[in-house]
C-alpha cells in the first residue's frame, strides 16, 4: 500500500458557473466564469494548495463537465483515483448570483439526482480511508441513498480500526436544505449517528442547530462535544469563530476583515486550511487564526477552488494590522482570546 493520504475528502463536486458582473440578478448576467465546485472537492483542493496530499472521493456523470472536474482536480494536485462516472445522471452545475458583501443566492442543478450521491459502500477502498490521517466527510453525503450509508460506513470503517499517525475524521455538518425531503429533524437523526464517529465536528450556526437542536454557540459546541466529538468549531459569520476541545481549551477568533467580492467558498477554505493545522500540530488558536484568514482571503476573491490560498498568502494577511471590531492592537496581546468556562 503507499503511504497514506493527507486528507481524504468525501462528498459533492461540480461545476460552478459565476456570473463575471457582481451585483446584477442572473437574468441580466451575460457571461459566466467556469470553476471546479463542490464543498468536499474545495477542501480537497484548499488542503492541496498548502501543500498537502489530499484526494476526493465523489462520482460525476459520464460527460465532457465530468471530463473537466477530473482535470481540473489533477491540475490543483488533487488525486481522482476515486473519481468514478456514473450513466444516469449528468454532472452538476451550480449558479450564484453576486451581491458583496453578504448575499450570494446559490442555485443547484441537481435533478434529477447528483452522481456524487451515487457513491456505494461496496465501492469505498475502506484500507485508504481508515489509513488517511485525516477523513472529511459532510453532512450532505447523508441525505440521501447510497451515499448516506458510504459516509457511515466509511466512518465506522476508521472507529473500528485505529491507524498510526491519525489525526482527525472531521464531519462538515454542510447543511443544505435543499437536499434534504424530510426536513432538519430526519437530518438531526443521521447527523446524530454520523457524529458518534467522528472526532471533529464543524459548522455555522444554521447547521449546528439542525444537528444538536440548540442555536446559542457555547450550548452548540457542549451539544456536539456531547455527542462524542472530540473538537466543536462553531463559525459564527461576523462574530467570529468558537472552538472547544474535550480537554477544555476553548477559543474566540474574532473574524479577519476583508473587502468581501464573493462569501462562497469562504468555508471550504477554513476547512482545508483547518486540516493543515491539525496536520502539523498547531496549537489551537493558531489553527483556527490561520483557517479564519484563509477563508477571509477567498472571501475577497470571485472564485472558489482557484481561489484557495496558499501558506505565503495566509502569512501576509495575518502580518497585516488587523482591525476586527472590539479589539485594539495598542492594548496589546493577540486577536484570540479565551472563551472561558462552557
């Protein structure tokens, strides 16, 4: 077997058609840049882009849109090993429209059903998940068949046969309500089973209340601590983000300011970036600081993966002055601070 994987990614991919005029509805937009796309195909490409071995597992359709995400995956260094066609369904294209800085309507075309939920357990090499240092699977991975019990079983696979030199099996709680026919309290059921193996636990408030039922961050991070995660990252927007581990520490990053062109992908970055640091051992603070500043940096950009920073351009934002609000750099100390007792 070859050295094991980085970061092993699990979910949706795509093609994203952004509109190249910013403010206008997309009945008025004439041209469109294409992107790679997906919420696990980013964090794949965003942990690539820091330099570590990362690959995807996902499915697209047997047509020239599936024949560009596989390219463009091996371009940002991405293995597509996993990447496999499925006939019956085409592969998905997804629209936004851009209104910076804090309404970015998406729009999924997705029907009749996406390859990436064709993903079948029989299928999974259960030895390369269980080895790879870190798994990322997402919470969409769960709405539906068979990709629902690939994702399970894929996370049972690495519960039940512990690996030297693991670091996380990470759930991105990726709350899509699209998605999902039955509504958050069927969801909040496979979440539930989902976080009973995973270690890691990270989403915004909308998905952390349909994955515990509370919605105040500190009660977010206990509910999913209590559910048997080891580390809750609960993003707050523009209050920053909160992140609690077993052991007690716990940490508020206040958000890193940025003229904001395009919020989409924003996320995806902090999750590649998030893996990097859990990767190399970071303290906790620092890990969530640097993943806070890559999302910023996307967050500033148009596009999605070719968006995902690398190591030097997360250094130079982070060298900059940082003005986020409350925090003044002539008091002195850092921009983290404690979160205190949950």
């Amino acid at each position: 077997m070859t050295e094991p994987f980085d970061v092993i990614t699990m979910g949706r991919i795509g093609v994203d058609l952004y509109p190249l005029r910013t403010g206008v509805p997309l009945a008025e937009v004439e041209t469109f840049g294409r992107f790679l796309g997906g919420s696990a195909t980013n964090v794949a490409v965003a942990a690539a882009r820091l330099g570590r071995g990362s690959a995807v597992i996902t499915r697209t359709g047997r047509d020239p849109f599936g024949d560009y995400c596989r390219r463009a995956l091996r371009e940002f260094g991405v293995d597509d090993r996993w990447v496999t066609p499925v006939e019956a369904y085409p592969t998905p294209v997804t629209f936004c429209e851009i209104f910076p800085p804090d309404h970015f309507p998406l729009y999924f075309y997705r029907r009749p059903k996406a390859p990436d939920l064709e993903i079948r357990p029989d299928e999974l090499d259960l030895d390369a998940v269980s080895a790879a240092r870190i798994l990322w699977v997402t919470g969409t991975g769960l709405c539906q068949e068979p990709s629902r019990s690939a994702t399970l079983a894929a996370l049972r696979a690495r519960a039940a046969s512990p690996a030297a030199g693991r670091v996380a099996t990470v759930l991105d709680l990726d709350w899509r309500p699209v998605f999902w026919e039955d509504g958050p309290g069927a969801a909040r059921v496979h979440y539930a089973e989902a976080l009973r193996h995973a270690t890691v636990a990270v989403g915004n408030l909308d998905e952390c209340e349909v994955a515990t039922g509370v919605r105040e961050p500190r009660a977010c991070a206990r509910a999913l601590l209590d559910a048997g995660v080891e580390l809750a990252v609960v993003k707050r927007g523009p209050e920053g983000v909160l992140a609690v581990h077993r052991d007690g520490t716990a940490v508020e990053v206040p958000p890193h300011p940025v003229e904001v062109v395009n919020g989409l992908g924003a996320g995806d970055a902090f999750g590649g970036s998030l893996c990097h640091g859990l990767l190399a051992g970071r303290d906790l603070a620092h890990t969530v600081r640097r993943a806070n500043a890559a999302g910023a940096l996307v967050a500033s950009r148009l596009a999605c993966s070719p968006a995902m920073p690398t190591e030097a351009e997360i250094e130079d934002l982070l060298r900059a002055p940082r003005r986020a609000p409350g925090w003044d750099p002539s008091a002195g100390g850092t921009a983290d601070t404690a979160a205190g007792p949950l």
